[in-house]
C-alpha cells in the first residue's frame, strides 16, 4: 500500500519517519517529497508497506498524531496523474 503523509516537520528525516510507521508493520520505502533547487523538505512524503491491513492499521492510528509539534495527515495516495493527458493552455 502506498500512503501518502502530509504537514510534515521540515526537520524530520526519512529514518524518522520510518521508525513511526514500522510500528505498525513492514515498511518497503520512505520517500520525503524535496525542493529540486533547494534540496528542502517540502513537508509530504510517501511510505510504501506491502501489507495493506499493516498499512491501513498504520494509517488509523497515525493520522492527526502530533510528531514535532505538526499533526500528521495520513492517507492512502492517490494514482499519480498521467502527466501526458493533462491539457495546459
């Protein structure tokens, strides 16, 4: 199951967020989403468990959690976008 973690701390690590979530189960990868020109945090991240009973136990008790000072928003993520079919004017 792919999740999506959403109003992360700036400061949190990908080795963090990955002890959070293996409280719950087996985590496959931990992807904090950066800046491409800063190389920052820009405050999301996805964590991909293979079991998706883990992944959804993660996500209940995880979502609204205070971590640093930030409550987490946890969800299972959506299909990306096929960047292709989008129509810009």
């Amino acid at each position: 199951m792919n999740i999506y973690v959403g109003n992360l701390p700036f400061e949190l690590s990908e080795d963090d967020l990955r002890k959070a979530f293996e409280s719950y189960g087996e985590v496959s990868t931990v992807k904090i989403v950066t800046d491409r020109y800063s190389g920052k945090s820009r405050g999301f991240a996805f964590v991909e468990m293979p079991d998706d009973t883990q992944g959804q136990e993660a996500i209940d008790q995880l979502n609204g959690k205070d971590l640093n000072g930030r409550s987490l928003r946890i969800s299972k993520a959506r299909p990306r976008d096929d960047r292709n079919n989008r129509n810009f004017r």
